[in-house]
C-alpha cells in the first residue's frame, strides 16, 4: 500500500495504517524473543517480522471491522494467518521446493540461518499459528473452535499446502486455464478467504449472509491477486517485487498471462475486482476498505 | 509389544491388541486416500500407516480408559498424536536434518518420494493432526479446546521442535547430563506427557489430581523411553531396529550410555519406570496396561 493516502483508497489507508500497526505490535507479542530453543525463535521472527504486505491480516481486520467487533478481538487471528502463511514461505522457498534466495528483499530464512532451521522455524510458525487460536484472546469456545477449524481448513491437504504441491508436479507443463485456476485456489485463495472468515468469527455474530458474502468476495480476490502476482512477475522489475521477476517462465510454470495473454489477463483480474466489490455493496461505507483493497490488488505494482 | 501375551504384560497386552486394531482403523480413516494433491496423500499415508510401535496413541488410550472413558472416545487424539508424530519424523529424516534412509525398516518418505513431496507431507499430517482434533470426534466445546491446546504446547517451539533444534546444535559436542535430559525432554518427553493428557481430556471428568498423576506419569516415562532408546542404539541390531543402529556415535551425539554409562543409564532407567509406576499406584486395576507399559518401555529391545 503506497503510504500517500489518495482519494480513491482513504477508507482502505486509514483501515491500513491502524492495521499494520496492530499486527506488528501483536507479531512482537506474540512471537517468542526467548524459547527452548533461542535459534529457533531468532528464526521464526526472521521469517514473520521481516515486512511484507501483510494483505491476510488486513483482511481478518477488515472483516472484523465490517462485522462489527473492535480491532483488538481481530489481533490473535491476524497474526494466525501471517504465521501460516510466513510458514509457507519458509518451506516454499527451500532448495527442494521452489529455490529461492530472496524474498522481500532479504535473504530467505534458509540463506539467513540454514536449512535444518529453515525447516524447524516454518514447523514452528505453523504449530504457533494454531496455538494462539487455542491459548490467546478472548473468545466464546464455540468461536474459537470454528477460527481454528478453517484455518485448519484453508491450510491443509485439501488447501495451501495441496497447491503448492499442485504448483511444483506443473513446473514444465502446459496447463489449462481451469487447473490454473484451482491450483491458485487453493494455494492462495483458500487463506485469502479463511482470513476474511477468521475475521467474522471474532465478531461473535450469528450472520450466515456475512459469512457467505465475505467468502464469496475472499475467492474473487484470492483469485484476482494471483493474476496480478503473475502479471507483475512479467511485467515488473526485481527491485520493485523484492524478488526475482520472470521466475515463473525460468521455472516453465503456466501463468496467466502466459495462457490467456496479458491483456485479457488483466481483464479477468477486472471483473473479478469487480464482482468482489458487487458482493459487498449493501454494506455501505463499514464495507469500504475491502472494497477498496479489492481494487488495490489489482492495482499494485509489487 | 510382542504378541506372546505373557503374563507380566497381560493387561498391556489385551489394551495393545484393542488399541492397535482402532488406531489402525482411525489412521485410515482419518487420512484422506484421495485429495486435491494425490502424490501428497499418498506420501501422508506412507508416512503414517507404515506401521511403528504406536507408543503414543496407546498412552492415549490408556489414559482414556483409566480416566473411564470408552476408549471410541480416544480414537481422534490418538490418531493426532501419531499424525504429530509421524510429520516430526519425516521432517527429521530429511537430508538438511538427521539425513536418515531407513525408518520402520522402509525407505523414508523423502527416499520413496522426493524431498519436496516430504517435507509438504510432513506440513499437511501436522495440519491434519490440528483439524481433526478442531473437527472431528464428539467432545464438548471447552474440552477440545483443551486437547488443541496440549497438543499445541507439546510440539511447538518450547516442544518437541525446540527439542529436534537442541539435538541438532549439540552434535559433535560434548553435554551434561541435564542438558542432555532437557533436550529429550523437549524432544520425546512432551509428546508422551501430551498423549497421557489427551486422554485424560477426552472422558470429560473433572479430576485435577488425575491429571497432575498422569503428567508426572508422562514425564517419567518420557525419559525412561530416550535412555532406552540410547542403549538400544548401542546395544541392538539394525535389523531389530528397522533403522541403522550406532547412528548416535556417527553423529558425535552425547547419550546416556555415553555419559553415565550402559550400566548407570540401564539403572536410571529402571528409576523411572519405579517412579511413573508408583505415581499410578492409587488407580487399582484400570492403571494396569499404563503401568505394564512403563516397564515394556525400559524392557522393548527395539
């Protein structure tokens, strides 16, 4: 999010700048400086304190917000979904998975530290992000259980970590649009959606429309930033993306605009902004900043 | 457990067959044969199905029975508690960890798939152990929460992976005996303790003093398993093993055996077995398989 607040995403920067703000001193809290193993915790807030755009803790906030709970209940579960998602990172960036040496600009962990810690630090992030959904806030059971349940849901075997295994068994193949779109689905789309879920849930609302609205929007813009992922890996420069671009076509990885082309690439993105930001339309102004971040996503140029 | 039933572990023994016959049941039930990524679940199910003593979900199971509740009940965390388990020793095996080729006498799962496809099938059983406890199985609200809980706490980063993090810095170097009994602690013990824990959450019965039993219980025998686990790594086989014996001494890693010595380290054993033992003692006959499985732990010879 670029820090000069324009007209067009006033709500969004205000939500933004709270936000950010929130997740990094609630990252801090809840991230081990000292453990069992001070190695290992160096590790994990290498990999979780080290930036990013933060864009699923934005949303459980967004969502919170819109949902009517304060932003303090949205803290535990937002750092839940950054620490799922830093643990993917973590494994994803290793020299079995995808190789990679940067990520945000730095070293990753494994070039930082090494692979063992590489690999213990993700192990870690993973089981903190279900510990603090177990241990910390303070919420109703049945509302804890069901933030644990679609985290669980959106990261597993039939979610993020399919995807990337989806992603890896692709590298060399043409695909079609359809296996494209699912395997961004779950590799990135089902945690785009839990954190808008999470998000809900922390409201303690009995809101079934909510629900179903959120995770309707989650999917079109899970699917919308993927796009715009693959576009800039064309179109944008290392420095500007904080890690290598055209990685996808040194990996022979389908992207969008390698399938459809880039213009009806960002066509596509389009609607599903659009149709994202439809489906939040009769909650007038609380519903703003998600809608706004919708069109950010398919806006951004890193 | 030999299938002899002799008369020193006959009440093990009959808890063992029942217990072995459900979990294997569960696990297959439970880990799914088809997902949305088919080599992942594939290498799921090889790492967690290729047999292995199952010490864990008998402890849970165990537990469950001496805190009177029908062992169904257990079948959930006893099938978690190996899914932790099983992803800690595939993570373990990789070749930027303890770089093993064998486990259970079978290849490891990076050997019989690839490294990336381990080290996601090592990510997904650990989500999968989360979810089942988030979503599966007939519990009370604030009891589940109190099984995610302990299972969260026993594996994480003050847990079994700050554990594997220790093991691994403390090679080529020479510990203390305390340091040494920290790391297992951290390593094996907690895990064990966990098992004991789950089970005595799933008969929903509010018995404070069983609880503090049944963790003393579990950290007793925790130890008494790794000191066994060092004799045998000196005194044992490989084939009796199902992996390489001597493999400490190859790693430069300080045992038991090596710093009290095979006799000191046999009697420290037999200590903790005497202690867990007697901490059960007050629980008459239903405290029997937990107590024959306390000496089964510093008797097994592989």
């Amino acid at each position: 999010m670029s820090s000069k607040a324009t007209r067009e995403f006033a709500a969004l920067n205000q939500l933004t700048d709270t936000a950010k703000a929130r997740l990094e001193q609630a990252l801090d809290h809840y991230l081990p400086a000292h453990s069992a193993a001070s190695r290992l915790s160096h590790a994990m807030r290498y990999a979780a304190l080290s930036g990013g755009k933060r864009i699923r803790p934005l949303l459980v906030y967004g969502a919170a917000q819109l949902a009517g709970a304060p932003l303090a209940k949205a803290d535990v579960p937002a750092v839940a979904v950054e620490l799922i998602h830093a643990y993917s990172l973590v494994h994803d960036d290793l020299p079995a998975m995808d190789d990679d040496d940067l990520r945000r600009g730095q070293p990753t962990c494994h070039k930082a530290f090494d692979e063992a810690t590489a690999i213990l630090a993700g192990d870690t992030l993973h089981t903190r992000a279900f510990e603090l959904l177990a241990c910390h806030g303070d919420y109703r059971d049945g509302s804890r259980i069901s933030l644990i349940q679609h985290l669980c849901q959106a990261a597993g075997v039939d979610g993020m970590a399919a995807g990337q295994m989806q992603d890896m068994l692709a590298q060399g193949q043409q695909q079609t649009v359809a296996a494209l779109e699912e395997m961004h689905y779950l590799k990135t789309g089902r945690l785009i959606t839990a954190s808008l879920q999470l998000g809900y849930f922390v409201a303690e609302k009995d809101d079934p429309s909510l629900l179903a609205n959120l995770t309707e929007f989650g999917d079109a813009i899970g699917l919308a930033f993927q796009i715009q992922d693959d576009i800039l890996d064309v179109t944008a420069a290392t420095e500007q993306l904080g890690k290598p671009s055209g990685s996808d076509e040194k990996l022979q990885k389908s992207t969008f605009p390698s399938l459809l082309g880039l213009e009806q690439s960002q066509q596509r993105a389009r609607q599903l902004c659009d149709q994202a930001q439809q489906t939040l339309a009769g909650y007038g102004p609380r519903a703003l900043p998600l809608q706004q971040l919708a069109q950010y996503i398919i806006t951004r140029n890193h």
